[in-house]
C-alpha cells in the first residue's frame, strides 16, 4: 500500500548528540523548567522555577533562546529579551491557570473592582498570559507573592489568577481582604488531603513539604510550604528520611541527584489511578521537539509589540521587589 502523506525525515540515532551540535550552530540556550522529563533536564543550560528562569531569560545573549516549559514561561522570555529568537517544542504546551484567566473577562473584573478600589493594584501570577500581564501592576511567582504582596501594605490588591496560592498569601501577608481571581491549577489542586492524613500516620516521621497552588487541606497538614525551587532546597537540607511532597512529580529529578538516599513519596491524587501528578501541558515537550525545534527554529514565541511593552513594566517591578 502507497501513501502521499511526506516522509518525516529520520531523527539521529543520538539526539543528545545531535541537540548540542544544534545548540553550537544556532547560536542556542536550552532552559529547562523543574517540571520537564529528567532527560530535558539532563541537558538544558539552564534548570529552574519560573523565577529563576525569567531572571536568566533576561541576560541571556545567546541568539536563541529554547524554552522547555509552557507558553507563559516563553512570552515571559520574550517580553522580558525581545532581540532573542524564543522557540518552544511544542506550542500546545500551555496552563491550566493562564487558559482561566482570559484578558478580556479579567479586563471587565478590574474594572468593577476599581469602580469600588480607586487605588487598586493588581498582582498577577507569572502564570497568566502576556495580555494579562499587560493589565497588572506587578507579577509574582510562588517565590515572592508574599514578599510583594506584603510590599502594598497599605492598598487594596486583585491577586489573581490562583485561589489557593491567594488564599495561603493573603493569610502569610496577614491580608484578609485579598480580591482573588478563582482559577486553579489542574495538577496541585488534585492533591487528596485524605490520602495525606492516611499517609502522615504510616509514615510518623516524614516532613510532608507542599506547593501553595494546593488546596488549604493539604497545606494545613504540611510542615513547609513553598516554591518548586524553595521544595527542593527543604528536600535536601532537611533531616527528615522520608519525605512526603505535594507538587509536579518533576522535582524529584533534582531531589534525588542530591539525596539520593532519601524517600520519596508523592501525596496521592483524587484518582490515585492516573498520573495526574504530571503536568500534561509540560509533559507535551520531548527531546525529539527539543531537537526538531532547534533544528528547525520553530514553533517560534512572538509577542505584539504593544503588549509586550505593557507587560515590560510589571515584570521588571517584580524582579526589582524580589532582587
Ligand atoms: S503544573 Fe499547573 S500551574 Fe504549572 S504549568 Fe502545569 S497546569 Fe500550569
């Protein structure tokens, strides 16, 4: 049987390979979320939080830049280094919170909320698209929201776009009166509090260490909360043995290279029979379209020049408040 669909060109027999000889020609920087497969991580330049990365995106000076993470982390590459050529392995790779939390309908909110909050600011999450970072006044990552929210002590703030990441920053800034945009991560919000309580009895002496995108129940039996980067950083300094963790199985990649004598154990999900511990808008990028991306330069990340300049700004002020 014949068919007219194109041959795809054979991949090389040793990507790894092929992808450093790639990043040589292109002129290319490979950054890698905490959240890729390990062998993503194994050979990206860069490995990191969204924090961390947006910092490095910044300086970067190489003439490509190949994202390994969601679109969001993408634009905010490109916003924040626009002469850099941003390409991601697969487009489709996006967030369950920046998909719910769409410029327009966030527009139509800020504007009934400032008719009440003359002096509103807005506080968005690094997850949110470039035209809602566009509408805010500065952006924070699980790393600094306290840090920033504490910041504006004395004006009424939108926290948008996660419910449970505002609710554990409205109660650690001791702000109460936090307006949170109530959107939610599909992987962290699944976390099943029962199953934690179950296994903090088996396992008497595990530090249970959490993300604060997780729902309150979960967070309430956690004795650290914080940040992918700050998750890692407790898993290896901790004295604990065992360790229960309540976020995107990525991390343990880099907790186990450190410790790898170490347990540890993921905080079960609702439906303990599905992986749904594993970004499946991560888990899209894959060395084949690490490589095909760089080889090909595409899919490629662009921002409108309007947006990007308004989304500039509260990116900057986030990394100034949090230098
Ligand atoms: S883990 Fe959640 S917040 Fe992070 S990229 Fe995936 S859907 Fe978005």
């Amino acid at each position: 049987m014949t068919s007219n669909a194109p041959a795809t060109p054979a991949l090389p027999a040793d990507l790894e390979d092929a992808i450093a000889r790639l990043k040589q020609e292109r002129d290319a920087v490979v950054l890698a979320h905490y959240y890729q497969e390990d062998e993503i991580q194994d050979l990206a330049d860069h490995v990191g939080d969204s924090l961390d990365l947006a910092r490095v995106a910044q300086r970067v000076d190489k003439a490509v830049i190949a994202f390994c993470g969601v679109h969001f982390m993408a634009e905010t590459a490109k916003i924040l280094n626009p002469s850099r050529r941003v390409v991601v392995p697969d487009l489709a790779a996006g967030c369950s919170l920046a998909d719910g939390c769409p410029a327009d309908a966030f527009a139509g909110f800020l504007e009934v909320q400032r008719k009440q909050h003359p002096d509103l600011v807005v506080v968005s999450y690094v997850n949110t698209s470039a035209a809602v970072k566009a509408l805010s006044d500065v952006i924070c990552t699980s790393s600094n929201a306290v840090q920033i929210v504490r910041h504006f002590a004395d004006r009424p703030i939108v926290f948008a776009p996660d419910r449970y990441l505002g609710a554990w920053v409205a109660k650690e800034a001791e702000r109460p009166d936090l307006i949170i945009w109530p959107g939610s991560c599909i992987v962290h919000e699944q976390f099943n509090a029962k199953a934690l309580a179950q296994l903090r009895v088996r396992h008497p002496d595990a530090e249970v260490l959490s993300h604060p995108e997780c729902p309150p129940a979960v967070l309430e039996q956690s004795h650290f909360v914080g940040s992918t980067k700050k998750i890692i950083a407790r898993a290896i300094e901790s004295p604990a043995k065992t360790l229960v963790i309540g976020t995107e199985d990525g991390v343990f990649h880099q907790i186990r290279r450190s410790v790898p004598d170490k347990t540890l154990i993921q905080i079960p999900g609702m439906d303990e029979s599905c992986a749904c511990n594993r970004c499946p808008y991560m888990r899209l990028n894959t060395l084949e379209k690490l490589y095909l991306c760089l080889r090909d330069l595409r899919p490629e990340v662009t921002v409108p020049e309007d947006v990007r300049v308004r989304a500039l700004r509260p990116l900057e002020r986030m990394l100034e408040l949090s230098s």
